[in-house]
C-alpha cells in the first residue's frame, strides 16, 4: 500500500483560538475561559484524546469483523492528567504533555473474554493514534514570516 498524507491548514483567530481546516470540515480549537480563551471549541489535547478515541473505535469494529464477530458498538473513556505548569513557563520540572493517558472500552459484544484479549491487542497495535502516543514520532517544526 502507498503512503497516505494527511493535511491540514490552521490560522489563529486569536492567542488562544485556533480555526482548522481539515478536507472540507472547519474545527474551531479553543481554550477554556479560566485558562485565558473563549470556550468555543475543545482544547488542543481535548482534540488529542478525541482523535485517538476516534481512532479506536474505526480499529475496533475493523478488527472485530476480521476476526468475525459481531461489535454492535462501544463506548470509550478516556482521560489523561498533566502538569500546565511547564505550558505556563512556570517549571521545568515535569513534562508539557500527558502523564499517562487511560482508555477503556466498553463492547457491546457477545464475544468471548480470550477473543476479546486478542481482539484488544490488535488494537492497540494497529491504531496509528496509539501507535504514535506509544513511539516515538519525528517532529520537524520550522517556521517562515508573513
């Protein structure tokens, strides 16, 4: 299979608030008002933790109907803690993202608990989401001025 580029543009509306645009969808990125934005959209990790969520669930019920069982559905939770202080150039002392992000998932399934084992760890080995949360991913960030 070839490579598939995904692409998107982003303009500040403002220091806090972010418009995406992603093929024909606009998503509006903001911060909540006790952190300095207008509360207009999800914040930035928000997104983070949606993307992967969503990211589970395409996987999921692509790995359930490989192995030929019927996932009528599933719920996800999914949290993750961090310190803003680095964010906020306040401390250096613990890292900008996320301690550790937790995910659940609640199937609704008839499947047995040994399928379901194998059926969670191809997964969570093939969401490219979680795989780039677990692994290392180059990062190249430049810029250019206006």
């Amino acid at each position: 299979m070839t490579d598939l580029r995904s692409r998107i543009k982003a303009v500040s509306a403002s220091p806090m608030k972010t418009i995406v645009k992603a093929r024909n969808f606009e998503i509006i990125i903001d911060e909540p008002q006790e952190m300095g934005g207008t509360d207009e959209g999800a914040s930035p990790v928000e997104y983070l933790i949606a993307a992967f969520s969503g990211c589970i669930n395409v996987v999921a019920h692509l790995v359930a109907k490989e192995m030929n069982f019927e996932l009528r559905g599933v719920e996800i939770d999914i949290y993750g803690d961090l310190n803003p202080a680095k964010l906020f150039g306040q401390s250096n002392e613990e890292r900008a993202g996320f301690k550790q992000i937790n995910l659940s998932i609640k199937a609704d399934t008839d499947a047995d608990e040994a399928t379901l084992e194998k059926w969670l760890e191809a997964i969570e080995s093939r969401c490219p989401i979680s795989d780039n949360l677990q692994n290392p991913t180059p990062v190249k960030i430049s810029y250019k001025k206006k």
